[in-house]
C-alpha cells in the first residue's frame, strides 16, 4: 500500500477516475496501475530521505548501512526519524536487521510432503530454488530430485529420492545467516565438485575470529561435464567459483580452499604444463 501514502495533487486527480454500478470515483492518492507510479513514487522516497546518510532505496525497499554498530544505529535513528516526521509508515513484519532465508519460505518447504508426480517435484524445487544461495552444494544434493523432473524418466520414488528431499529440507531449516561481505577481511573461496555438480563458498574472517558464509553458489554439471575426470571437474570448480565470485574477488588476495590434492601439482608454478600457457 506504499503508492497509497503519496497524495495526487488535486489537478491531477480527474484522470484517475472509473465507472462503477454507483457512479464515478477518482483516486486522492497515487494508485497502481499509472505506468510511471513506480518512477514517482522512488522519486517520492529519495527525496523524503534526502540528507540522510548511510542510506539507499530501490521504490520503498530501504537499507541502512554503517562502518561500526554505532554509527549504523545512529543513521538509523535518523532515518526513523524522518519517516516520522514525513508521515511515513513501516512494515515491521518486513524489517530485517540482516541477509537470511524469508521464515515464510523457509516453513513451506520444511512442512512440505513427499511429492507424488514429477509435477509436484518441479515446484518443490522451484521453491527451495528461492533459498538455494544459503545451502552448500544445493546442485549436487538437489540431482536426485531433478532425474525425476526429465522427460523420458520413468516415475520411481527411491529411498535415493527419499534422502535428497529430506537432506534439502534440513539443510534448509538449519541454514546459517549470511554475513555482510567485507573488503578488508580475509577472504576465503571453498569449491568442490561431484560427479553431477558444482559447489562454492565465499567465506570471511569476523571480528570474533571465525569464518561465516557470505554467499553460497552452486550448479549443475552438463552431460560432457559429468564425462570429466575427477581431476578436470575439481579444476573446474576452481576456475568457476572464482568467475562467480569475481565481483568480490577482483583486485584482492584471498585463499582458495580445495580437498583436491592434485591440484596443488597442476596449479604449482612448477608445473611444466601450466609454466607452458
């Protein structure tokens, strides 16, 4: 209802009138359905928040940001403020204090039932798609279930099935809260590959000493990938996770973490092979 919180000056209102069974209405306030609603209204926002610092705005979405707990509190106490004097309501239930999974999201795939048809196995997926940045290796624990989503797949529930909708359920429930990223933290990238996928984490140094995620990727390998050498498919991975995450990573020093014990032979600048390129 946020478009509804802009008043329409009163020139302006005629051209948002409609017939009905009772007569003719127009609107007082800005409606949905004008083509350039959205414009206004963004414009209307920006300038309600105009000299406040540490903050940005896409339409009524709204972050605020700060190098330290305190100074983030207090850009915040500024931005509350001016909301208020501006007349301006939040949406407690959509204020978040960090990056996590939706709790609605998270419930409607943890209290979902075994899927019956592959029908109901492509929306189960689609769904836990929404979250799949927060599970490690969402592709390669996912495969099962998507076997029984192609075309010529004869419909079989295994207990294979079975345990990968079960793993994705868990995984989910238990996601960890992703931290914010940090350009001047140690930065670590772990990937590993299966036999049907490829998995990544961009993980940072906190203040506390520990190493949380900041972002998970994942995909699924193609038919000639899944033919790769165990080696090749690890070496993929390297270079994938670093092109993923090549908005982080561009420009700074960091660790990359792989159970690959070849690799180190193949990456050593020894290497005849590599000293070759």
């Amino acid at each position: 209802m946020g478009f509804h919180q802009v008043e329409l000056e009163p020139e302006s209102r005629n051209i948002t009138t409609f017939t009905t069974h009772v007569g003719l209405f127009r609107y007082k306030r800005l409606m949905f359905g004008i083509s350039c609603a959205p414009e206004m209204y963004q414009q209307c926002i920006k300038m309600a928040l105009e000299g406040c610092a540490g903050q940005r705005n896409i339409s009524d979405d709204i972050i605020v940001y700060g190098c330290t707990q305190q100074e983030h509190d207090e850009r915040l106490n500024k931005v509350l403020d001016r909301m208020r004097e501006k007349g301006l309501r939040l949406n407690k239930d959509k204020c978040n204090k960090r990056i996590s999974p939706e709790k609605s999201k998270v419930e409607a795939v943890t209290s979902a039932r075994n899927p019956k048809t592959a029908s109901e196995v492509r929306s189960f997926l689609g769904l836990v798609n929404y979250c799949g940045r927060y599970i490690p290796d969402f592709s390669t624990v996912s495969a099962p279930l998507r076997e029984l989503t192609r075309a010529k797949t004869k419909w079989i529930w295994s207990s294979r099935h079975q345990n990968a909708f079960d793993e994705l359920k868990r995984l989910l429930a238990s996601a960890k809260t992703l931290a914010y990223y940090n350009s001047n933290a140690e930065t670590h990238v772990i990937v590993d590959a299966s036999p049907v996928g490829l998995g990544a984490i961009l993980s940072q140094k906190q203040s506390d000493g520990n190493f949380r995620p900041v972002t998970f990727a994942s995909r699924t390998l193609t038919d000639v990938e899944q033919r790769y050498s165990q080696t090749e498919r690890e070496a993929l991975v390297v270079v994938w996770g670093c092109e993923r995450f090549h908005l982080y990573l561009y420009g700074k020093e960091f660790i990359l973490v792989t159970d690959h014990k070849p690799l180190e032979v193949i990456y050593s600048p020894k290497s005849k092979p590599t000293s070759s390129y």
